[in-house]
C-alpha cells in the first residue's frame, strides 16, 4: 500500500488517514455542527475508531 496516496481533482484533496490524525478525525466528527449531518449521529469514543 502506497502511505502517500493523495486523490485530486476539482480542487478537492484527499489524503489517506493515518493513525497520528485518527484522534483529529474523532474529534471533528464528534463536532455538534457536522455530527448533525451524519447518519450514524451517536458520540464516538476513542476505543469505536
């Protein structure tokens, strides 16, 4: 597996997720203002991810 795979286009950047930003991803999706917007909207833990 390639660790810098990065997809682009439509001035859009994906990076793929590795473990040192999993705790960052957490805390984002547990934000009030995107965890509406999710169809799984429960709190996640750090032990779920």
């Amino acid at each position: 597996m390639d660790d810098n795979l990065i997809l682009e286009n439509y001035g859009v950047r994906l990076k793929q997720l590795t473990h040192d930003k999993i705790e960052l991803l957490r805390q984002w999706r547990n934000d009030p203002k995107i965890q509406q917007y999710m169809f799984y909207r429960e709190y996640i833990t750090p032990g779920t991810l």
